[in-house]
C-alpha cells in the first residue's frame, strides 16, 4: 500500500469487543492507523504519541492501532494496553490477513487516511496532525 492509492477496505473487532469498519469513516473523518506489536521497541517510543492524538484529536481523526500477531497474542496486547495506560483504539489481526493486506513488513507501520479513503502517508506521519487536519478532512466529490 504507498501514498495516493485508495486503502482496501476491512473490518475488525477491536480489544473492547466493538466493530471497526475502515468504510465507516468515509467522508467523515481521517483514519490513523498503526500497525504494531507488543515487543517492538519503536512501538513501545509511539505510545506517548498516539495518545496524545487520540487525547487531543478524537473529533477529528479516529486512531486505531492493529496487532499483527506475529509473535503476540491478545492476552500480551490487552496487558501491553494496561501497562502503558492506552487510550486509543487496540486491535489484533489473528490471521494477519489485514496486515497482509497493507503489505506491512515491519513494525511499527503507520497509514493516515483520508476522508475519500486515500493513503496520504505510509510512515512519516507528521508529529503534529492539527495543520494537516483541513487537508486529510476535505471531501472530495465523486465525478459522475
């Protein structure tokens, strides 16, 4: 998955036991999605940062972060999300069919997609989302 091209769509059952559905935010708001792992030490060096997105941004970006599973478990993701006190959105890909599907190698791996469900970043996310917000959010009209 790079930059510019429409993000397939999927759904998951995240850790709190509620549907997440990438299609759902579609001409709503921006998707930050990460993909990751509880042994991962840069992993470990975003927590502070996605939260404070999802703390200080939750109207205006949904923040999701999705296990791979490789190497992990539910029961390691659910202690990994107590230990670091994760406000955010946790979700564990069982058969890594997801995380196949946005051609993730490594972790962390992160996506911001827009509104009209185009990847506008694969990893280098800004560290700041506020003056990118306007711009991710724009719907563009469908040409008929």
């Amino acid at each position: 998955m790079v930059e510019g091209q429409l993000a397939p769509d999927f759904s998951i059952v995240q850790l709190d036991d509620t549907l997440f559905k990438l299609s759902d935010y579609k001409g709503k708001k921006p998707v930050y999605l990460v993909f990751w792992n509880t042994w991962c030490a840069f992993c470990i060096t975003k927590v502070p940062k996605i939260k404070n997105f999802e703390s200080e941004l939750a109207n205006d970006i949904k923040v999701i972060a999705i296990n791979t599973s490789r190497q992990n478990s539910v029961e390691e993701s659910r202690h990994f999300s107590q230990k670091y006190e994760t406000n955010y959105a946790l979700a564990f890909d069982h058969d890594e069919s997801i995380t196949r599907l946005y051609g993730v190698r490594g972790t962390p791996t992160e996506f911001i997609i827009d509104v009209n469900g185009i990847v506008r970043h694969r990893d280098g996310i800004p560290d700041k989302l506020n003056p990118h917000l306007a711009i991710w959010s724009a719907v563009t009209p469908v040409a008929q």
